[in-house]
C-alpha cells in the first residue's frame, strides 16, 4: 500500500510539473525560413 502511494504522488508531481513547464512555454526555436521581405514601392 504504501509503495502504491508513493507511486501515485509521484505521477502527480510529475504531472504538475509538466503542466508548469506547458502553462509557462519554453519558446523554442524561432522559425529559419520566411518572414519580412522588401516591398518595392514605386516612386511618385
């Protein structure tokens, strides 16, 4: 019994740590294609 606790209370440490970590966002890697480019803007 008291083997199956300390499993259950660690499941749930380890679930709300990982409901920390996603409610925080990590920000990860900006994207490496796309983005701004030049507008050519005709002379007036």
């Amino acid at each position: 019994m008291k083997m199956l606790r300390r499993a259950i209370v660690a499941l749930s440490m380890a679930g709300a740590i990982f409901a920390t970590l996603r409610m925080r966002g990590k920000g990860g890697v900006p994207p490496q294609a796309g983005g701004w480019r030049e507008v050519d803007v005709p002379p007036r």
